[in-house]
C-alpha cells in the first residue's frame, strides 16, 4: 500500500491541497477519529479555537500599488540566526499519536527549508535525535517538572544544551490540566489505555496504520532515559503526566536563565506585565500564546492580545506569536502587529496528517508563496517592510497609539 496523493508530484499536490483547510477536511478522512479529535480540539466549549481564527481573520491589511516587487525577500532574523521565513513549527506532544513518524517528518521538512522547529518535552522522538535530523533550526521547549528540586527538567536542559538547541523555550500556560470534553470522550486521558473504540477508528484509517506499522508505536522518548524498566507508550506517557505539573513560577524562570547560556524565550504570557516581568529576568523572547485555546476556553486570542505585549517590551525581547496561524497571510498580519515570527502546530499537523512525509513540506511551500504574494499586494519589498503601516483602517489606528 502507498500513501496518495503524496506520492503524486508537488505540483499535482499543490493543485488539490491550496491551503491548510484543504488538508484539514482530507487529513479527518486518513486519521483515526481519537487522533483527529486529539489535534483538533480545544478546551472546554472550543470558543477560543473559533476566537484564535476569527481575530486573525479580521486583521485587514491596505494593498499598495505603483511599485510591485517581483521578488520580495522573506528571511527574518531570530535570536542572531537567519530563518527562510518568519514562520516556524510549533512545540506539540505526542504528535506520533497523530499521525506516526510525524515529528520525524516535521524535523526534516523544517531543517530543508530553514525554519525554526522546536521540540516538544512531550514529543515522540528524543532531543538527540532531533538536533541531528534538523541541526540548523533545532529549539526545545521545557515544561515544569519540579519533582527532586527539578532534576529531570534540569537535566532535559542539559541534554538541550550539549545537542546544540539554538531556543530554550519555557512553557508557564500549564497552570493547571486542562478539560478537553472530546478527549476525554474517546479516552485520550490518563492513565492511556488503547480501548476497542479506539481499535476500531483505527481500523477504519489504513494509512494512519500503515504509517503506524513503519514507525511504531509512540511514546515520549524524552523520558525514556529516566526509567528504570522497559518501556511502552504507556508507561512513559503514565511518567510525564505524573513528572508535568503546574506553571514555572518567575523564582525557577531565573534559575533556568542562570543555566542556560543561549536565547531563552519564555512561552504562554498573555498579560503585558508579565511580559514585563519575563524581560526584567532576562528572557530574550517573549512567546504570545493561549496554548492553541488548548488549556483555557476564555484567554482571549493570542494574535488580539500581541500588540499590548509588544509595546510593554519596548523592543527589549523577540516577540512571537502562535494561535490560530493557518496561512502565510497570518504570518504576515502577525508581523504588522509587531511579532518577529508566527509558529504553527495545528496547520503542520494536518498537513502530515493529509500528505505523510510530502506534508510539511508542502505546508511551508503554502506559507512562503502566501507570504510572497501579500508582500506584492503591499508594496513591500521584503518582510522587514512590514509594519504597522500595511494595517487598514481602525486597527492601524489603535496599534500606532500603543506603539
């Protein structure tokens, strides 16, 4: 059996699959209904997935004409590093539950095309591995473990360190575990077991099986050194959600920051002063995020609450932004409210999910001609161009009073 269309060439791919909503309503036919349900959710009602999209929907930008560039440039530079594209693949766990072999797939297509792709402490392949797939672009981002004075997190660090991640990115949104309603029906909860529900969706998607038969079963290989006895996607899955809990509190941000000599970017902060409070310990970046309205139903989109963010930093950190990002016309909305970089999780998801190994690949093609194409349409000669000025109307308005 081979996987279609990815085995079509890149061109036929492109004609069936324009943008991400495409690959999404495809990706739902290929994935077992858990595993779809599991990328495709958010907490509680899931009225901030539907918020995420809408706010970036409503950004209007004002085109330009007189002037088209035929080529504009789209490199952006990222913590002294220079990235193809202001767009990067954002930290997810357990993506090989997904679709197997997913992190794989999104190591290599990011390391191809130059753009940043940061490991998950919950990802199914481990640190090493992924510095080695993707050594150019390779960031890790650490979630809270504070059992034993933080010896596990403190020692993920390390292994970061030594395998050359360029980003630590700390995650502090985890306040508390999050009430997924579709998870919890189709039994994605601890303790993780496989029910005969979920045997049977997975039955139903022979693709998601094949690629299951060649990349085996999925666990969180970051943890696999920590245990004692062999292991399974259980018993490592049982581990991290016993070792994850709470938010890093501003103390253990700064003792991370005395540990770790490269950028440091602190992920999740919504609040202007925390931003504040971030840069005041020496965090390089600051990640606008609601965590993909994964944890917390009522946050407000991460995309409305960046301009508040990036005028209490004052330009002292790199701001990023993910939330809702689907398209390079996102990205380019997200850098004239002043982020540096917009990360995806979702859209690279659906794409693996949709074309296999050819799928974020293909995402990153999407992004870089949208982004291309919306520089024609403002005038703009390069990415760098782009600011508050492309912005139409009130918004323009009300982000140059902030600013």
């Amino acid at each position: 059996m081979r996987e279609q269309p990815a085995a079509a060439g890149p061109d036929a791919i492109y004609r069936r699959f324009p943008t991400c909503r495409q690959m999404r309503r495809y990706a739902a036919r290929r994935m077992p209904k858990f595993a779809y349900d599991f990328v495709d959710t958010g907490a509680e009602l899931e009225l901030g997935v539907r918020r995420n999209a809408e706010a970036f929907d409503a950004i209007e930008l004002m085109p330009r004409f007189g002037a088209t560039p035929q080529d504009p440039l789209t490199a952006a530079e990222l913590f002294g590093r220079s990235y193809a594209l202001p767009v990067g693949v954002a930290p997810m766990g357990l993506t090989g539950l997904a679709w197997p072999g997913a992190d794989l797939h999104l190591a290599q297509a990011a390391q191809h095309a130059r753009i940043p792709y940061v490991l998950a402490t919950g990802s199914t392949i481990s640190i090493e591995r992924a510095a080695h797939i993707a050594p150019d672009v390779f960031w890790f981002q650490l979630y809270r473990m504070p059992r034993d004075n933080h010896a596990l997190g403190l020692d993920l660090v390390r292994r970061a360190r030594d395998a050359g991640a360029h980003v630590l990115v700390l995650t502090l949104d985890s306040a508390a575990p999050p009430k997924r309603p579709r998870d919890l029906k189709n039994g994605l909860v601890p303790p993780f077991r496989l029910t005969p529900r979920m045997a049977l969706q997975a039955a139903l998607a022979p693709a998601w099986l094949l690629a299951l038969a060649r990349h085996g079963l999925p666990r969180f290989e970051n943890v696999v050194p920590y245990l004692a006895r062999p292991t399974n996607p259980w018993r490592t899955g049982a581990f991290v959600v016993r070792e994850v809990t709470g938010a890093f509190d501003w103390d253990e941000v700064a003792r991370i920051r005395a540990l770790w000599p490269r950028a440091l970017v602190v992920k999740g902060l919504m609040h202007p002063a925390d931003a504040e409070r971030a840069v005041a310990l020496g965090a390089d970046g600051i990640w606008v995020s609601n965590h993909g309205a994964r944890v917390f139903d009522p946050a407000p989109a991460s995309v409305s609450a960046l301009p508040d963010i990036v005028a209490a930093v004052r330009g002292a950190a790199t701001v990023l932004v993910d939330g809702g990002v689907r398209s390079g016309i996102d990205v380019v909305r997200a850098r004239a409210l002043g982020a540096a970089a917009a990360f995806a999780g979702r859209a690279f998801m659906f794409a693996t999910a949709a074309l296999g190994a050819a799928g974020p690949g293909h995402m990153i093609r999407l992004m870089a001609d949208d982004i291309r194409h919306t520089l024609q349409f403002l005038g703009a000669a390069g990415i760098d161009e782009v600011t508050a000025n492309v912005l139409a109307g009130a918004r323009h308005s009300q982000f140059s009073r902030r600013s």
